[in-house]
C-alpha cells in the first residue's frame, strides 16, 4: 500500500496517533517517538511559515534562552530514543510530563498553521482542553461541559483516563 502525504499531513498523524496513544496509556517511549516526529516538522512548518513565532521561541524567551539552548533540552529525549552512535548502552528516563508539554507545543503550533475555517483534529482538540482544564487555567464559567469539571483535582492516572473517555466521546460525536 502506498500513501502519498505531505509534511503538515504527516505530523498531523503522528500527532494524533501520539495523543490516542497517550491517553490509552501505552507505550510512553512510543508516544515520545511520534510527539518528537511531529514536533520536528510542526515546528520547522512554523518557523519557515512564520519565522521566530513559535511557541518555541516564546517559551526560550520566557526563560531567556536562546531558540537552539531550549530546542537541545526539549529534544533530549527524543534524540535518545532515536540514535544509539554515540552512547549504545546509554539510559534515559522519558518523564511523562515533559511528553504532554511536547504535545502541548505541537498543538499550540499547529494553531498558528490552521487555514480559514479549518478545525484541530479532534484528538489535538481534546488534548488541548484536557491540558488546560488539568492546570491551573482559568476558564470563563460554562466554557468547560461536566466531564472536564473537577479534573484539576484528580490522580494523574484517572485524569489521563479522563482524557481517554473525552476522545472516545469526542469521536463518537463527530
């Protein structure tokens, strides 16, 4: 079989995938290795499409690091995971958290390259309203439905399966 993709199409997969993954809770390394293959094109689509405004470069600022300072610390698990030259019988903790700030970023960054009248996925919607409403950001009262209310103050573990419910509803909708 043969599939003919372009580079926005491919890390939307890879995105999607990584979510759907993410919240049946599989694999972490897997969910790494798609978030960092998507993150890779995402960003590079932003910066050629709009150059120093991704998110990247707003979270470097923030932290005042230079864009390549904060790329190297974002991508040191994804580039363990994929190369083995330099350090074969090297060892690596993927963190969980820092794989949701990944997706968070390709979502965020995908935002910028919507087209008119074109929608996130829904898996990069629902990870995006799950992010939120798992932190401590404030929405304005309504904008959240019942199944994202009171998700601040669960387990980590019932919020990821929160988050799978919301997908699978989400889907079951479309």
């Amino acid at each position: 079989m043969n599939v003919i993709v372009d580079k926005y199409q491919a890390a939307n997969k890879q995105l999607s995938t990584a979510i759907t993954l993410y919240f049946a809770e599989s694999d972490i390394v897997s969910v790494h290795t798609l978030a960092g293959a998507s993150h890779n094109i995402v960003h590079d689509l932003v910066e050629n499409k709009y150059p120093n405004k991704s998110w990247e470069n707003i979270v470097a600022k923030d932290n005042n690091l230079k864009l390549g300072e904060f790329l190297r610390v974002a991508r040191e698990a994804q580039n363990f995971i994929k190369h083995a030259k330099s350090d074969p019988d090297g060892k690596i903790t993927i963190n969980s958290d820092d794989t949701e700030h990944l997706l968070f970023l390709i979502v965020q960054n995908l935002c910028l390259l919507l087209k008119e009248k074109e929608l996130l996925s829904i898996e990069a919607s629902t990870f995006q309203l799950w992010f939120f409403a798992t932190r401590n950001y404030t929405f304005n009262e309504g904008y959240l439905n019942d199944e994202f209310k009171g998700i601040k103050d669960m387990t980590k573990k019932e919020q990821i399966e929160q988050g799978n419910f919301l997908l699978l509803a989400a889907r079951n909708n479309a």
